[in-house]
C-alpha cells in the first residue's frame, strides 16, 4: 500500500469513528434517563464554548438560536451538528461521583488536565479511562464524576473536526469563477458566460454545486504534491478563496493552507466543481 493510500485509509477511519461518537452519544442520551445528569444547566443558554486541547485553545460563539462560528484558531463557520453533539457533555449521565478529597487526582489523570472544555463558563476537566469500566473521569464545581466516553474524542480532535461542511461562508454568493479549465463570470449584462463552449444550463448548473456542495470531512491539512488551483469570488469578499487540489483518488481533497484545513468530498464532485463542461 502506498503512502498515500496509507493516509486516505487513516482519514476514512477517522471520519468513521467520528460518526460513530455522535451515533453513541445521541443513544447513550436516550439510554440513561435514570442517571443522575452531571448538571440541569439549559443546553440552550450556552453562548461561548473554549476547548483547550494540548495547550490549544478552540473558541466557539454563539452567532444564531442554531449558528455557531469557530473564532480562534481562525474565524470560520462550525458545523452545528457536531457542536449540539458536544453540547450534550454539560447534562451528561453521571455513573459514580467522588468527593474531590477522597480521590487521587494524580492516579486519574486530573491533577492538571490537558484537554477541558468550558461552556459559558462552566469548566469540565478531562482525566483518564477506568480501565474496569472504560468510564472517564472528569472534574466539574469541585467533584469528580465518571461518565460514558463518548465527548473527549471529538472534543479531543483537531478543530478542524468542528468545521462546518460547507465550502463557502454562509450568505456569500459566487461572483466569478476561476477553475482549471475555463473562467466563468458575468458580462455587461449581467448573464453569466465561459471563456469555453459550455451550455447556459450547465454554467448555472456549476455556480449552483459550489454555492451548495458539502464535503464529508473537514481535516487538518496535509501536505500534498499540488495537481491545481481554483479561485472563487464571492458578493462579500474581495479576495477571492482559494483552493488547492491535492487529491483525486479516492476522493477529492480541496485544501485551504492557510487555514490549516483541508475538505474532502466525493469524486464526482471534481467535474461538478473544478471541470464542468
């Protein structure tokens, strides 16, 4: 197996296991209505979400009753799906508690935590797993609790796991168009047109898969031996976003260096986005 098949395999096995937290946490939720809940604090009233992570910090605002915007490291759209997953943390089931004094806080890895996350203020220290029970310990308002480790993963992860999936910022429309194959803008009057033969249908066709296409992982980039580059303009945005292609087998990677991410969508998407016809 080539390197490279090597770390597309690590990043379909990351993505799997992301998925398959969310799915445990959205069960496990359901599950364990007789346990006593780390807190009854309104999931709702959360405005600020701070990760730190291995001296990181992650800073999440409230913008909308469902809109989140990631803020540090860089300032860039959450995926609200992933963010009401984490959410879920501050009432989560309790299976044992300890009084602070009555517990080893070196033994459990919460005598000075790496990774905690506040929630408008509300600090949750991580520890380690019981190796018994595969509960992880967690420090909250003084007391130690043990809860199902289904949070710490994805809090745990790169930010870019809490990226939103969507290429283009929300509300920004496409104005011009530089791909591999053609540029595509609007004339004088105003009609979108190529500087190659392409159909009317299939022009709007174009504008219309980037103004809508998802990836389905968001990553820490990688670098990769470059194979191209396509410049979107947008309504709000003088600077056009740029996006470097990396990758085309399996799947097509389009990675932003600068922001330290990369997105990866499916193959079919490379002729949707970057050689329409």
């Amino acid at each position: 197996m080539t390197s490279m098949s090597k770390k597309n395999s690590l990043n379909l096995f990351l993505l799997l296991i992301v998925a398959m937290l969310i799915g445990i946490i959205y069960f496990s939720e359901n599950e364990s209505s007789e346990l006593e809940r780390l807190s009854t604090i309104d999931i709702t009233s959360i405005k600020t979400i701070i990760i730190q992570r291995k001296g990181n910090n992650t800073v999440i605002n409230k913008q909308t009753a469902t809109d989140w915007m990631i803020k540090q490291p860089i300032d860039i759209a959450a995926n609200k799906f992933r963010i009401n997953s984490i959410l879920k943390i501050i009432n989560a089931p309790v299976h044992s508690r300890y009084a602070i004094n009555t517990i080893n806080l070196v033994s459990i890895g919460l005598d000075n935590s790496a990774t905690t996350i506040s929630l408008n203020g509300h600090l949750i220290e991580f520890g380690i797993i019981n190796p018994v029970t595969n509960l992880r310990y967690v420090k909250f308002k003084n007391m130690i609790y043990t809860i199902e480790d289904v949070y710490y993963p994805l809090i745990n992860s790169h930010f870019g796991t809490l990226v939103s999936f969507k290429l283009l910022p929300a509300n920004n429309k496409v104005s011009k168009l530089i791909l591999l194959n053609q540029t595509i803008a609007k004339d004088d009057n105003g009609l979108w047109q190529s500087n190659i033969s392409i159909t009317a249908d299939n022009i709007i066709k174009t504008i219309d898969h980037w103004q809508t296409i998802q990836a389905f992982g968001v990553h820490a980039y990688l670098k990769r031996k470059i194979l191209g580059e396509v410049f979107v303009y947008t309504d709000k945005q003088q600077e056009p976003i740029s996006y470097v292609i990396t990758d085309i087998d399996p799947w097509l990677i389009l990675a932003r260096p600068e922001l330290g991410l990369e997105y990866h969508l499916d193959l079919d998407a490379y002729e949707q986005l970057i050689t329409a016809k």
